[in-house]
C-alpha cells in the first residue's frame, strides 16, 4: 500500500468516527464523583489503553504539578506479573476481569479498547462491569462487535483495518486529553501552595 492511499483510508475513517458525547461529562465529571477510571485492551490496542492513561493522568490536568486533584486512572494492561499470573494459572480471557475483581468498585469506569469489539477477555472485563454497576464505555471498530453492545456509551470507526481502527482510537484519546485540560471544573482543582491545600 502506497501512503497516499494508507492516508485515505485514515480520513475517510475518520469521517466515518462516532462518539457519545456522554463520554466526555462522564470523564470530566469523574474527579468530583471520585471515580477511578481503567482502560484496556490487546495488542496495539493495550500500547493505546497505556497513552489514555498516561495522557489521564498527566496531560488532561491542568496545573499538573500543583495539582493534587487529578483524574485517576489504571491500565490493566499494564500489569505484567498479575497478567501473565492470571494467564497461566487461570485463563488469558480473565487478564481484565480479575483485575477488576481486586480493584474497581462500582461507580468507577471502564473503558475497553478493541478493534473487533469481540476480544474475550475485553468482553468479559465489560460483563464484569457492567454486572457491578460500573460504567462501561466501549471504544471500536469493524462493526463494533459485543463491546458495542454491552457498553453503555460508545466511540466506534466503521473500518475494516485494524491499523486504521487503532489510528483513530488514538486520536480520540489525544482528543479526550485536549478537551479535558480546557474543561476542567476550576472549582473542583485543589492547588497546593507552601504545604497548604486551598481550591482554586
């Protein structure tokens, strides 16, 4: 494939993204409701689960480093020693269930991040959630697959490549960071000066 032609796919793609607005008060609003957010997914989707939770928890903030209220946020796909624990002792459909088992609470939020939306483990994770009272949002592509229909909000790319899908996923979350940095409730950020907690 020529990159003009990689280039296409990626715009067209991109046109064809749909997102549940929901999604940005829920994460906006998570720091007040004292929710923890956990991302996941395999593969090149695991690699982007760990950027939203990088970009969650540094570049979504505004006055980072005096910021002691942050948006809080795991990637469970991070956790190599539990992952491959869970792997071999179990099976590798519960790499994200189980951590939830031993994290989340309901309340908290899940985003999982697949491509088909089909991914066992993903689907299980979202289950878990949901049967919980988590909220679950479901991030996808192809035709979404059972991600989509067990979340209760969704971002979807309606492409058939899992390298576009990815691509696009990505800038969502780069997105998710951008809009949560100038949204960010002043009232709720609690600046730290000389020792001293105060909000802003």
């Amino acid at each position: 494939m020529k990159w003009d032609e990689y280039k296409e796919h990626v715009k067209k793609a991109l046109d064809t993204f749909e997102f549940d607005d929901k999604i940005l008060d829920i994460l906006k609003n998570s720091i007040k409701n004292n929710q923890t957010i956990f991302v996941g997914g395999n593969g090149g989707s695991a690699s982007i689960a760990s950027h939203y939770v990088c970009d969650l928890s540094k570049g979504a903030n505004k006055d980072w480093k005096a910021n002691f209220n942050r948006y809080r946020a795991i990637c469970l796909s991070s956790n190599l020693g539990y992952i491959t624990a869970i792997s071999n002792d179990e099976h590798y459909d519960e790499v994200f269930r189980q951590q939830l088992i031993n994290l989340a609470k309901p309340n908290d939020i899940l985003i999982m991040i697949s491509s088909s939306g089909n991914s066992p483990n993903v689907v299980k994770a979202a289950e878990y959630a949901k049967s919980i009272g988590m909220v679950v949002i479901g991030i996808s592509g192809f035709k979404g697959g059972k991600l989509k229909e067990i979340a209760h909000h969704t971002a979807y790319v309606n492409h058939d490549k899992y390298e576009v899908c990815e691509n696009i996923h990505d800038i969502f979350g780069q997105f998710l960071s951008a809009y949560l940095k100038e949204a960010v409730d002043e009232k709720a950020s609690v600046i730290i000066e000389g020792g001293r907690k105060k909000k802003k």
